[in-house]
C-alpha cells in the first residue's frame, strides 16, 4: 500500500533536509523508533514499534538510505524488520522530499509498505490514519529541535563576528590636592624636628 503525509516547518528547506539526513535525528523524533547499531554506509539497525488499536507490534530490522540527492533535497529510505514475536514482517521503501514553501519548507514522504502478521488485518484507511498521527508526532518533535538549535547556533555566529571585547583600562587615580600635598610636607618637617630633639637630649642628658 502507497501512503503519503506532509508537514510544513518554519525553517530553511536547506537545515530541514540536513536535520533530517541525520538518522539520530529522525530515530529522536520518531514515535516508537530507536537505533541500535550503525552499520557505516548509511545503514543502521534499529527497532520500531507500531500501536494500531488494541494491537501492538515490535519491529526489529535495518533501514538503509539507498538514495540521496542534496541539490534538489531527495532522499530515499529502505526499511525491513520482523516481528519480534516472529508473528509478521514489514518492508517500506520511504521517499522523502524537501520544498521550499513561502520563508519555510514543506516536507513530504511518499511510502510503499508491505506488511504482514498483526497489522496486516487493518485495511489501508486506518494505516493511513496511523502513519499520519505519527509524521504529526515527528513534525512536531522535528520543529522542536530545529527551533532550540536556531538561536544557539545565531549566538554562536553572533559571538564569532563580534569584535574581541578589550578589558576595561583601570580608573586613573584622581589628582592630590594641594592641601594634601602641603599637609604631608609639614607632617614630615615636623617628624624630622621631633626626631633631631630626641638625639641632642639623647647626647646631652642633664
């Protein structure tokens, strides 16, 4: 069965396509999603878990990016997992896009799934209903992220062009008066007349 979802994001098309090339990124934000081991070569293990009604089912398997193309912001993923149970497989070739749209970007994801076991007695309808409740719960997880990221990485640029900040030069002391200046001399006249009293008694005791 094809199923496809959209979302729209107040970011450039250029950072969402680059968020979402990262595949800790979408298995953070995907409900359900975890990786497990990277694979090198864009491939990754990892587990999926999937609520549909009353049923639950747990897959674990590989997801390969098979195809990218940054200029026009394509990329397609391939992803196969069993049922841990063993009760069932899924496969899904995952087409995903980036457009710009007015000062955002648009992403779309156009899925092929194949799927058997558990899920396999859901007809198409309600697939879709539970694939678009997930890319909602990414959408809004995917705009979280690249909102916190924004400012820091602005402040960051900010900080790198500003001017290196010179420390502030010390006070200069302000200038003596000349009172002051007056004082300390008489102070030390009379120091030196008080010493030179104390010697000549010191010399010539009565």
């Amino acid at each position: 069965m094809r199923i496809d979802n959209s979302f729209d994001i107040d970011a450039s098309p250029d950072q969402v396509f680059e968020f979402l090339q990262d595949a800790h990124n979408v298995a953070a934000c995907f409900p359900g999603a975890e990786l497990t081991e990277d694979l090198g070569d864009d491939s990754y293990k990892g587990k999926v878990k999937i609520k549909v009604g009353p049923v639950t089912a747990a897959y674990a398997g590989t997801a390969t990016i098979v195809e990218r193309d940054d200029v026009n912001r394509v990329a397609v993923l391939l992803a196969e997992g069993k049922d841990a149970k063993g009760s069932g497989s899924a496969k899904a070739t995952a087409r995903m896009q980036v457009d710009p749209h007015g000062a955002g970007a648009t992403v779309t994801f156009s899925t092929d799934l194949t799927i058997s076991g558990k899920l396999a007695q859901f007809g198409r309808g309600i697939m879709a209903d539970v694939s678009g409740r997930m890319v909602a719960e990414l959408a809004a997880q995917v705009r979280t992220r690249i909102t916190a990221a924004t400012p820091a990485a602005e402040s960051a640029a900010a900080s790198a062009e500003a001017p290196p900040t010179l420390p502030t030069p010390p006070a200069a002391a302000p200038p003596m008066k000349f009172s002051s200046i007056l004082r300390a001399m008489l102070a030390g006249f009379v120091k030196r007349v008080r010493a030179r009293i104390r010697d000549r008694r010191a010399r010539n005791p009565r």
